[in-house]
C-alpha cells in the first residue's frame, strides 16, 4: 500500500516567543553567588566592605528605580494597548481607506527599533503641551513611556487583527441573520471569543516591554539601571563590583517577568484545551 | 376565490460573484405554512438562495419579495427583514462563549430589546420544544452536533420569525444524530411554520415537503409536489442527480 508522505509529516509547529523558563534564574542566580564570591574575596584583600553589605545598603535606592521601571511598563502598556485596540479594529474596518492606514501605521511601529521609537519620542515630543489653557509637562520619563507605548500600540494592534480574524465566518453571519449590527457583533460575539487567544501574547509583549524599560537610562532616564551605574560610581567605580550590581538588577527583573511568563503558558494551556 | 399572496416570492434573481454568474433567473413562491425543498448538487448556488432572501448577500437583479417587502430595496429595513426571516446553519454557528440558553435570549434581549424575563421564559420553552430540558447551562462545546443544531433552531425560532430557511443543517452531522433534527424540523412543519430547507435528506423532503425544486447551476431545472417529482422528474440532470443520491 502506498502512503502518502505529505500527509504523515508533522505541521512545523509554530513560532513562539521564548519564555524565561526555571533554567534561566537558576543560571542567574549561580552567576550572582559567583560574582558577588569573587568581588567578596577581592574586597576582604582591600579591606573594603562586604559586597553584601553594599548591595543591602543601595538596595531601597534600586527598588525605587526598579519600581519606577514598572510603572513606565505598566503605563506604556496601558497606553499602548487601548491605541492598538483601536488601531487593530481599524484593519478589519468596513472602509477600505481606513484599513489601510491603520495596517501601515501597524507594520511602521512594529518594525522599527524600540530604541530608534524611544530616541524619537524623546526628541520630538515637546517637554510640555498646551490643552486649553492649562500647560501639561511632559518629564522625560512620560516620553519615554510614549516612546514605549508606540511598539506596544503596534503589536497590540497585530494581536487584535490576527485574533479577530481567526473567528469563523460563520459567526459574523449567524450574529447578522439575527439583525446583529456590526457594531454589536464586534463587541458583544467576536472580541469576547478573542479574549482568550489576544490574552497569552498581549502578556508576553508584557514581559517584553518591561525588560525594556531599561533602554530608558540610555535617554537620561533615572530608571533602575541608571542608578545601577550611579551607585557603582559612588563606591568608587570598582571593578569588581560591576557584576554583582548588574547581575542583582538582572535577578529583580527576572524575579518579576518569571511568574508573568508561567502564567502566559498556563493560560495558554488551558485556552487550548477549552477551545 | 382569491387565494392570499405568497409568504415569500422569489421573481427572476440573478446574482454574479466576480464573473461568475451563480444565480441565472430564479423564480419561486413560497406560501404561509408551506414546507418547500430545494435539492441539487453542490455548487448550484442553493446557499446563495437563501442567503439572498435573508438579505446577507445582495442580488444584482430580480425581486424578492418577503410578506410584501421588497428585499433588493436600498431602502430595506434590514432589522425587520431579519425579524421574520430566520435561517439555521450547516455548521450551527452557535455563539461558543455562551450558555444554549444565552444564544437563544440574545438577540431578542439585544436587538428587539423584549424584557428579558419574558424572554427568559420564553428562551426555557422553546429549549423545551426541542427537546433539550436541562441543557439551558451548557456551553455549545459540551453539546452534540444535533444537540447544537437544535439549540441554532431555537435561537432562530426565539426570535418569532414568519418563515425559516435551513442550510443543509444536517449535512454536518453524524446519521445517529441527524435524525433528532429532522423530528425537530417536521414538528415545526407540522406547528405550521413555514420553511425553505436545503437538504440532502431525500426521504425527508418526500416526506414533510409539500414542494420540491431542483437546482443545477443557478437555475431551477424542475420542480413539482414530492410524490411526481421523485416518481417522474423529467430532466436528464435531474435523474442523474437522483439516481446517484438515491
Ligand atoms: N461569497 C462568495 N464569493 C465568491 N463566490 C461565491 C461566494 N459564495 C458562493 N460562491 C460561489 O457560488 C457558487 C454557488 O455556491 P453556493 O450557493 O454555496 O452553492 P451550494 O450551496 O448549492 O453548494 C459556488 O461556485 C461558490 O464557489
Ligand atoms: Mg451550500
């Protein structure tokens, strides 16, 4: 009997966005305890203090800077994400003409570089707006969340089209022959169905924004990794110490996108089995 | 005697995808209470019928007239169309993210804006009527195929259409389940409802059709009351088609 080959190979499975997995943090966690050994050994030649010590002394400092990156993240996100709904419902808009600046305006900030995005923002955006008569500063951290919330807006967008358009046919013209408007069938059938698929991705695009926030110290924004290297120059800029400073940064960010990106897989899991 | 105007009257519809022309002149009436049967092979533009009379698809020419209302109107109210004009799917196309129950109140919560608890009430009984007591809470995924089926006809019915056009609705289906639906079917034919059905379920349309049309490429070839059609259809398309379904 003949068997059609084609038929039995497996579909390539599809791409999927890495996620920090167990590995990762035990990898970090063993390069910290090395690091901070190793400038331990070489600081109680010098008689510096312990490196311990000065990592718990600098510690509330760098959790301010960290927090300050999660808030960018958060914000940026937030932002984001209610432009890319909007812009991701422009793509499946009835008007063509709309359609096709929200896809360029979609594929433009998807495929810039965050940083390039970041640097523009920073640049172009006046450091305050007029909105009637009140005058509204914009620090530099608010552009750089601006500068964040324009990839976001992008993928968030993607994520939205791709979503809406993996809905069957079907259910647009079931919602229709029951006198549904469009409107209606947008909000209250289809975007519901694609909670579901939009929330996995949306989450990892999370996890992506929020590492980098630190691209943020690159345009002057005094966010965890800029204190990082202020705190490095306060103890004298000893060499030794750059890796257990950046190597504690590297474990608070993973600390936090850790559990994020369990949840994405979980959920993803579960999202699979139930649809 | 002076016998009423057709329920739905279809006069001379052409319709053209691109270039291809799917419909050529079809005409035929349907009058209240009938049971009509439209046969033919795939691709003879018998969803197109029906989606044509629902409004979903626009014609390019010819009439269709529902309870008086000229269907291919710029004008049309299509809100009032959809009220009398119900449709069930081939693939159920039930709302995934809802109970049976949720699916069958929706659009008459939604889109007529009725009470909900009269439609509530409503929604129970027809779930009643066919035959799915107990079943209000699931969702369309822990249904059957003609369990799902059955919860489209109620969510049809729910809105009190005057006419309802099936689309294969069980070609979908596994044979053991097949038949639950067409009992469903007959008794809203039997209730009095009238219904345009597109099927391949043979021995049904002989039996609960009180017309029969055959289709092959966008024309009606023949057509007659079921005992003649089945008996003596005359064309050679027909019998071809017969003869490999039956
Ligand atoms: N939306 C559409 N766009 C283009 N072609 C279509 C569309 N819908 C149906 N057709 C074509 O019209 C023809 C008739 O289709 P259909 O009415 O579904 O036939 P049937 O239901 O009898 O199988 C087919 O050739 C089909 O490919
Ligand atoms: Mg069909």
């Amino acid at each position: 009997m003949k068997v059609l080959p084609v038929i039995l190979r497996p579909a390539p499975a599809p791409w999927r966005a890495p996620v920090l997995d167990r590995r990762h943090g035990l990898f970090l966690a063993l390069g910290l305890v090395l690091a901070v050994g190793a400038a331990e050994a070489q600081g109680a030649a010098a008689a510096h203090p312990s490196v311990l010590a000065t990592l718990w002394r600098w510690t509330p400092l760098l959790m301010e800077g960290f927090v300050f990156n999660i808030a960018i993240s958060l914000l940026a996100m937030a932002i984001g994400t209610v432009m890319g709904v909007l812009l991701g419902l422009g793509q499946v808009a009835p008007s063509a003409a709309l359609r096709r600046v929200a896809w360029f305006l979609t594929q433009f900030f998807r495929n810039a570089p965050w940083l390039v995005l970041l640097f523009f923002a920073m640049f172009l955006l006046p450091f305050e707006v007029r909105v009637g008569g009140v005058t509204i500063p914009l620090p530099g951290w608010l552009k750089a969340t601006i500068g964040f919330s324009l990839p976001v807006m992008a993928n968030t967008a993607e994520i939205v089209r791709g979503a809406i358009q993996s809905i069957p046919f079907g259910q647009w013209e079931a919602a229709e022959s029951l006198a549904f408007s469009r409107r209606r069938t947008l909000w209250m059938i289809i975007l519901p169905q694609c909670v579901k698929r939009m929330l996995p991705p949306w989450m990892n695009l999370y996890s992506l924004v929020t590492m980098a926030t630190v691209l943020a110290s690159v345009v002057g924004v005094t966010e965890m990794l800029t204190l990082v290297s202020e705190v490095h120059a306060a103890e004298g800029g000893r060499a030794e110490l750059l890796a257990p400073l950046y190597g504690y940064a590297l474990i608070c960010f993973f600390l936090y996108c850790y559990p994020i990106g369990r949840l994405t897989v979980h959920l993803e899991r579960r999202f699979q089995v139930r649809i | 005697m002076n016998p009423a105007p057709p329920l739905l009257s279809v006069r001379d519809v052409h319709k053209k995808f691109g270039d291809v022309e799917v419909l050529k002149g079809v005409s035929f009436d349907v009058r209240r209470g009938e049971v009509i049967c439209i046969i033919g092979p795939s691709g003879s533009g018998k969803s197109t019928i029906l989606r044509c009379i629902n409004a979903l698809v626009p014609i390019d020419s010819g009439s269709i007239l529902v309870d008086g209302q000229e269907v291919n109107d710029p004008k049309l109210d299509k809100l009032a169309l959809r009220r009398k004009v119900g449709m069930v799917f081939q693939q159920y196309n039930l709302f995934p993210h809802k109970t049976a129950l949720q699916n069958v109140m929706m659009a008459p919560i939604h889109v007529l804006k009725q009470d909900k608890a009269e439609v509530e009430a409503r929604a129970y009984r027809l779930m009643k009527k066919v035959r799915l007591e107990g079943k209000e809470q699931s969702y369309p995924g822990e249904l059957s195929g003609g369990q799902q089926q059955r919860v489209a006809i109620a969510r049809s019915l729910a809105m009190n259409p005057e006419i309802i056009l099936f689309d294969e609705v069980t070609a979908a289906l596994d044979p053991e389940t097949v038949k639950e639906v067409l009992v469903t079917i007959r008794e809203l034919a039997e209730d009095g409802m009238t219904c345009v059905l597109v099927t391949h379920e043979m021995g049904f349309a002989r039996e609960v059709g009180d017309h029969i049309y055959f289709t092959d490429r966008g024309v009606i070839v023949e057509h007659g009351a079921p005992k003649e059609f089945f008996a003596q259809a005359q064309d050679p398309r027909t019998r071809q088609f017969l003869d490999q379904i039956l």
